[in-house]
C-alpha cells in the first residue's frame, strides 16, 4: 500500500467514524480510532503517523517492540497492547506501552502494576469481558467483572480507564448491539460505584460492527485491514 493509498483509507475511516458518531447522536470528538498495525512494517505506522494517527495497537509482543526502537524519534506516538497477555510478557508490556486494552486476571494486572517503572505515569487499563461467553474466546466473565475491578482499582501503577470486549459475530445491527449495550452498561455500573476512578473508556468495535459500537457508546474503535490493508 502506497503512502497515497493509505492516506485515502485514514480518511474514509475517518469519515466512517463521524458518519456513525453524527447517526448516534454523539459529539464529533466523542470517540476516537486506534489503527491496528500488526503484522504491518514501520514505514506504514510512520506513514499513518504523518497523516496524523497518533494511537496504534499491537497484538504480537516483539514484533511490536521491534517497531518501536524503529520510531523511537516519533515521541507522542501512543501504543497500545491489544493482545492476548501472558505472565512471561507483563514486563515487557509495563515498560512499553502507554495503554493494555486486553487485562483479564488479578495475577496480570499485577504483574503490570508492579512492574510499571517509577518514572512513567501509571499504565492505562482496559479489562476484557468476555462479553458473549464464547469459551474459545478470552476475558473475564461479567460475573467475575466487579471482583477483578475491586482489586484492579487499587493497584499504584495502573489507571483503569474502562472495558473492552470482542463480541460474537453477529448478521444484523440489532444483534451487534445486544452485547455491546451489556458492556456499555457494565461501564455505567462501575461508573457509579467508583466515581473517583477515570472510567471513561470503551474499547469495541471493529470493522465489521463500527456502527453498532458507536450507537452504543464506544470511545475506541479499532481499525485494522480497513486502515492498513489486509494482511498476510
């Protein structure tokens, strides 16, 4: 994908996402895109950066540790962690990463906090919740939600910002909603037992479902394929 290409795709997503924020109701600046760049090379995030894309998610560790000693001059880059997180990778995650969309254990989250260096803010949270109880899927069930969020809260390297959830794949815009609404409302739940904690985030919503995450309340929407192309 050329440099002229890709500016033209930031700027259909772009459009896409106000389209949808203008359908629902919502102010133009009420939720923002985070360009999902695995598996795409460093040239293309600098060439999104240049057309003014500042915050990039990464699924696969190394490859993204990789791409960050590449754009180490690009400072107000934001990078976030948007894949599956196992313990032997906490540290490295906590030392690199401005935000972690994809926590769904106590022992990760602490490991995160524990591990988050002094002189960096504290790490931005997003629990998963495995929204539509697909076992193959990860995240913490609902049920267990106000648990993880109890203990996460207290936690001095970490900032919980909100949730994040990949929903089932669903045929109409009435089903895409469902699940998002019970997230959305999970949200506000928490929003008001904990009114002190920024919980301002919700991170759903892909391509295929922009729409419906929008009408429900998403701040972040993560375009891949839609921004970079599709991949390998």
């Amino acid at each position: 994908m050329t440099e002229v290409v890709l500016s033209e795709t930031l700027a259909a997503a772009h459009a896409r996402l106000a389209a949808a924020l203008h359908a629902a109701g919502r102010d133009e600046h009420a939720a923002q895109l985070l360009a999902v760049s695995k598996t795409k090379p460093a040239r293309m995030v600098r060439d999104a950066y240049r057309h003014g894309q500042r915050d990039f998610g990464e699924n696969y560790l190394q490859e993204a540790l990789d791409k960050q000693a590449e754009l180490a001059d690009l400072t107000d880059i934001v990078w976030h962690f948007i894949g599956p997180l196992q313990s032997n990778k906490t540290r490295a995650v906590a030392e690199h990463f401005d935000w972690v969309h994809s926590v769904d254990r106590e022992k990760i989250a602490r490991r995160l906090s524990e591990q988050r260096p002094e002189h960096l803010p504290a790490l931005n949270v997003c629990l998963q919740v495995n929204i539509s109880g697909e076992t193959s899927k990860s995240g913490v069930s609902p049920e267990r939600l106000d648990t993880l969020v109890s203990a996460v809260i207290e936690m001095p390297g970490l900032a919980l910002r909100g949730l994040m959830a990949i929903p089932a794949p669903a045929a109409t815009l009435a089903e895409q909603r469902a699940p998002l609404a019970r997230l959305r409302q999970a949200l506000e739940a928490l929003q008001k037992r904990y009114p002190r904690a920024p919980l301002d985030t919700l991170s759903m919503g892909m391509s295929d479902d922009l729409e419906a995450a929008i009408a429900e309340g998403a701040t972040l929407v993560r375009l891949g394929t839609a921004i970079f192309g599709a991949r390998r």
